[in-house]
C-alpha cells in the first residue's frame, strides 16, 4: 500500500516536472490564445450578471455556477477546432456574441421582472411589446452595457490577432485532436458539476420555473440553454397525435349539453355576489378542529366552518406542479398534466375557467400573491386563466420587519390586500378575487415569528409511590409536524385578522368567500404515528399491544392528506357540513351552481349532483370514493366502508381514471379548447354550420 502511494506520487511529481519542462502550459495558453479569452470573457460576463442581479454574499461566494459556465462554454467552443483557420476565430466571436446578448437582455430583463428571460414568452406577441419596452427602458443603464466591455475586448483581441495574422493553419488531424481534447475537457468539468448537484437542485432544473434559483446554481448559460428545451419541447410533441387527441376529446364530451341540464337546492344561492377565494398554502385537514391542551390550532377556521358550508372529504389533486397545479385544477376542473407543469409548459393555450365564465357575467377578475410574479410562471399564466390583473410582490410593500418564510408575511400581506380590495370595490361592480397565501409554506422554521403555541401535551401521571404529578410532555414539540401546526396557528390568526379588516371596510356584505387548501403540507409519515400514538408518560410511541394504539398505514397518511373546503357567507345562506367525497377539479361545477355559470368541459361534476357516486382521480392515477381508496401503483386498495364491492368496481374506476387523465392532458397539449384549433373547425363542419 505504501509502495502505491509513493508510486503514485513519483507519478505526480514527475508529472509537474515534464509539464514544467516541456512548458505544456504556456505553450497551451500560446497555441489556444482566442479560446482563452472567449472562455474567459463569456464566465466574467455570466458572473457579473450573477452579481448585479442578486447581489447576495451566498452568490459572490458562489463556486458552482462558475464551473456550469466554463463546461457550457468550453463544450460549446470546442466545436471551433473543427473549422480552419479565420472560420475558427469567427464560430468563437459568434459565440461570444451570443453569450453576451444573453447577458444583457437578462439584466434588462431583471430590471423590469425581477426575474430572468423565457423563450416562451418571446413567443407571445404581447410579450414581444413588453420585453422590447423593457429593454430599451433598460438599455441605457451602466449596468446592462457592463457586458459589452469583454466582448470589445474579444473583438479587439481578435482583430490584433488577425493583424499579425496569426490564424494557426492545423492539419485536419491536429483540428480534430483539438477539437477531442477541449470537449473531453468540458465534459469531464460538466460531470464534475452534475456529481455537485443536489437532488433539489436537479428537480428545480428540470421543473425551471424557479428561474432565480436556476441562475444562481447553474449559471445563465445552462439556464437558458435548459429554457428553450423546456420551452419548445411541449410545442414539438403537440405537432404529433392531434387527430387522435381530437377524436378521442369529442368522444369524451360527445352526449353532454351546452348548458346546464338541471337545478338543485342550490342553484343560483350566490348568483350575483362578490367572491374572493382564498388559496391557503398548505393548509391541510390534520389541523382543522384539533386542539394541544384545550387550545384550538385554528380557532377562526372552525368558526368559518360552523357558520358556513363545510366540505369534510375533500382532497387536492396535485402532481409537481404543486400550488400551480390546485391553482389550474381549481380554475378550470381539469387535471395536472403528464409531463411539466400546465403553468409553465402550457400557459398559453386556451383555458375555459371560473373567472373567464364570471368576466361574461360582468365581474371583474384578479388575483393576488405577494411573491415574485414569475413564480409558477403566475404573470402569463393567470392572464392565460383570464384574471384581469395580477397583484404581484411587485405590487405589496415588503421589507425585512414583515418577512415570514418565502416572504411578505401573511399578516401584512392580508392587511394590504385589503386596501387594494377598498379600491377594487369602489371601481368595480362585481368582483371575484383569487388570494394566494404564503407564510405556511414548508418548512415551517420561522417557528420565532409564528406567536406562542405550545405543541405539548399535559396530563397527569401516577407515580410509584402512588402520588399523581401533572406534567407538559414535549408532544410534537421539536418536530416538523408540531412547527407545521404553530405555523397553520399563525396562518389561522392572519386569516382572523383579515375577515375584521374585510368587514370593518363593509367589504363581507353580500360577499362569498371560498377558502381551501392549496395541498398538504408534506410533513413525514412518521410524526403521524407519533402524533397519532404518543405516551407523554414515556415521551415515546405506544407499544403495538396498547389498546389505544392506532395501527397508521399508508393508505392513512393518504387519506390524512386531505385539505379543508369552506363556502361562507356572512349571512349564512349556504351552511352545514358536506361529506360526500370531492375533490379539487369539482369546485368549478360545483360553485358554478351557485353563481350561475357552467362549464361543459368541467371534469369534476357538482358535488350536490353526484353525491356519495362521486369519484376522485389523482395524477398518478390513484383515485378515492366514499368506498375506497385505491393505489394503482401497487394495485392495492383500503376499503372505506363495511360495503362489499362489486367486482368490476376497481376495473370501471381504473379505466374512468385513465380515460380522465388522459383527455385531460391531451385537452392541454393541443389546445383543444381554442376555438380557432382545427378541432372547432371539424366540429363545426359536422354540426354543418
Ligand atoms: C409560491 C407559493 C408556493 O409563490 O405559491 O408554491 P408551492 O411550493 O406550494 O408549489
Ligand atoms: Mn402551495
């Protein structure tokens, strides 16, 4: 062993030596001058982007970036060995160009967006308008013409060199050793940094929505690159099956009517109103009517939960798209897609949904979320979703005395939106507002700013002697679950805070509010159980022979995952509690009742029509109904009832599901709803219009 080692040195040492001696080096930077400072001049450039945009101590330090940015150029540079003489030096400058246009459009970019440049939305004409506006806005400014600096020094360079007319004239063998020898090097760079990686930061690159946080771990070379894949692909694949998506959608719809086709007690009961729907960040089921020592986790909640109409058994359909994908299933009742996310793959086809149907009734349609507006792709999106105007962080005053987590506080965030929402209502007749909080976001560790409350469990214990003690045991005190429910404590405070404030401004009369969680909070299956079985005696699990023990599964945790469902009015005309089993995608027809609007296309059914035959499809192709929960991954099933099941139950539901799913995603890649696709065109024709 020892020998090896000292072999191995020899081996390093003398390859010092000879590099030394041989002056590989110099010769190398001699030989490979241009390729030099193009590489260098395009990494100077990215990192200055880096630093202007986000000027963060994590991002001057930042290593990793630097690395993807040498792979990116040095692969891409490469190539140049293959063309002679001045044709090499003219691919570098071309190259240079490139990169040095990507870095100055993005930081005019930034300047107006706070975030970085999509192909995607070039492709959208009145992005065209924006981002032009927005770049000669920009343009002027010292900081979006910093990148030009390296590049006239690249052309300067390139030009003394081709004064002296050094363009080196290699043999084809010796071009193509290059060429091998500079990829092989980028790619062994690129491994490196793809060994680096965190698995979040592999699924953030491929989700790239999250377009800051791309940049900062990838470099804006990689991002950009990954951008247009992401952004064309989608487009690619909808060029291929569209007779058969269209068939198939046709068929799927084929016996449904144009309007709705019946009326039930509460057809009509909100018709008219204002709305405003709050979107509760991970607010899930676990914590409504739950108490620590007498004290209630969300004492608002269950006040809006007596006093309105309550939905017991309602379940969020979310795949990786998460909010973005409630927010989608939600406005429209159809379901997340199968591949990326309708919001950032597919946010500009043509979507029926809940406030474009409201805009034809006269109301006027916004939303609001206090982070940045390129988050989810939001800003394009809820255009494409038909809501008139997006208040964006942009739009809320936020500073570090009212950041909770991701950002503006949900307090602040509340008590501002409701003077947006004085004005709102003094301009405009109807509205229907769509709220988006966001302090109870995973991972709930800004457990100092949440307020006091205790996740303990009191009781009182016997001890040997026979004396009885009381005692706090730290319960959930400590762990994800117990800072998730202080968190949901605070949210439930905020949302308090905002029906005074809503109602001192006169802003609740003849006003419906819907509130729900966005999806569960993803907290680990094991603080269920603890939650579920803890002995504060011992601070520890029950053991399994406990009477008291609950034996939790999986198909618990499932079904635990669960979000609340509120309609509430202030004065009470619709109330009660609803436990039919619903989920997401049935909002939309199920509000669409009371209000007065109906969509054909609607995926989900109004849950006062289907009642207890109401099935619920997730993504991955599980589904719930009042009997069962079946996991189509496994193909096993927990049976919800003491009813026996008929045999074609599970094979019936599996292939709704499919079918669903399906239609669904083919509806969204293909635009299928755009009324100028072929598809309207052939349905005309057969309608013979
Ligand atoms: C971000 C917020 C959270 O703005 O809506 O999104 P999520 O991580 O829940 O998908
Ligand atoms: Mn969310």
């Amino acid at each position: 062993m020892k020998k090896k080692l000292s072999n191995f040195k020899d081996k390093i040492i003398n390859n010092i030596k000879r590099i030394k001696k041989e002056k590989i080096i110099s010769s190398y930077v001699k030989d490979n001058k241009l390729f030099l400072v193009y590489v260098l001049i395009c990494v100077i450039n990215s990192t200055l982007l880096r630093i202007f945009t986000m000027p963060t101590m994590e991002n001057y330090l930042s290593f990793k970036p630097i690395v993807a940015d040498i792979a990116v150029v040095t692969i891409i540079g490469s190539f140049s060995y293959l063309f002679k003489g001045k044709k090499r030096y003219v691919y570098l400058l071309v190259w240079a160009i490139i990169f040095t246009a990507i870095c100055t459009i993005n930081s005019a970019y930034y300047t107006f967006y706070t975030s970085f440049a999509s192909v995607s939305m070039l492709s959208l004409t009145q992005y065209i308008g924006e981002v032009g506006d927005a770049v000669v806005e920009n343009v002027l400014q010292i900081k979006d013409l910093v990148y030009i600096f390296p590049l006239i020094f690249f052309i300067y360079y390139y030009h003394r060199l081709s004064k002296k007319d050094q363009y080196k004239i290699y043999t084809k063998e010796k071009r193509f050793k290059k060429f091998k020898n500079t990829i092989i090097a980028g790619g062994i760079i690129l491994l490196l940094f793809v060994l680096s990686l965190s698995s979040l930061e592999i699924s953030r690159f491929v989700k790239q929505w999250n377009r800051e946080y791309i940049v900062m771990r990838f470099g804006i070379y990689m991002y950009q690159g990954n951008d247009i894949v992401a952004s064309i692909g989608p487009q690619i694949s909808a060029m291929f099956g569209y007779d058969d998506a269209k068939k198939e959608f046709n068929e799927y719809y084929g016996d449904r009517t144009d309007e709705q086709n019946y009326t039930n007690e509460y057809t009509n009961v909100l018709e008219g109103r204002n709305v405003i729907v709050i979107h509760a960040e991970s607010l899930q089921g676990i914590a409504i009517n739950r108490t620590f020592n007498g004290v209630e986790v969300t004492p608002n909640l269950n006040k809006l939960i007596n006093e309105g109409l309550y939905f017991s058994n309602f379940y969020s359909q979310v795949s990786v798209g998460t909010s973005s994908d409630t927010e989608l299933t939600y406005n429209t009742s159809l379901m997340p897609t199968q591949n990326g996310t309708a919001f950032v793959s597919y946010f500009d086809r043509t979507y029926i949904s809940t406030p474009s149907l409201l805009k034809d009734k006269g109301y006027y349609t916004f939303s609001m979320h206090a982070n940045n507006g390129d988050f989810w792709n939001r800003r394009a999106m809820h255009e494409s979703l038909g809501y008139d105007k997006f208040y964006s962080k942009e739009t809320y005053e936020v500073d570090n005395e009212n950041i909770i987590g991701l950002g503006l506080s949900d307090k602040s965030f509340f008590a501002q939106s409701v003077e947006k929402l004085k004005k709102i209502s003094e301009e405009h007749d109807k509205y229907y507002g769509y709220i988006i909080t966001l302090t109870n976001h995973t991972p709930f560790s800004d457990t100092d700013k949440y307020g006091e409350f205790a996740v303990t469990m009191k009781t009182t214990i016997t001890n040997e002697d026979g004396t009885t003690e009381e005692i706090e045991a730290p319960y959930l005190e400590g762990t994800k679950l117990g800072n998730y429910f202080k968190s949901v404590h605070y949210a439930d405070e905020a949302l308090g805070e905002f029906f005074n404030e809503m109602e001192e401004a006169g802003l609740l009369d003849n006003t419906a509010v819907i509130i729900f969680g966005d999806h569960d909070a993803r907290l680990p299956r094991s603080e269920f159980n603890l939650m579920y079985n803890y002995d504060p005696a011992t601070d520890d699990l029950k053991t399994e022979d406990d009477p008291t023990y609950v034996d939790y599964d999986s198909f618990d945790y499932e079904l635990d995952r669960k979000v609340p469902l509120i309609i509430w009015t202030k004065d009470g005309v619709v109330s009660g509690q609803v436990d039919y089993t619903m989920g997401m995608y049935d909002v939309m027809p199920t509000i669409g009742n009371m209000l007065g609007f109906y969509n054909k296309y609607a995926l989900g059914h109004d849950i006062f029509e289907t009642k207890d035959d109401n099935i619920v499809v997730f993504p991955n192709g599980n589904w719930v109904t009042n009997l069962m929960y079946y996991n189509s991954q496994k193909g096993e099933y927990k049976l919800l009832k003491d009813e026996i099941i008929d045999e074609n139950y599970i094979t019936e539901n599996n292939e709704y599901a499919e079918k669903l799913l399906d239609v669904s995603n083919k509806a969204i890649v293909f635009d299928l709803f755009n009324p100028n696709s072929e598809e309207e065109t052939v349905s005309k024709e057969s309608r013979g219009e």
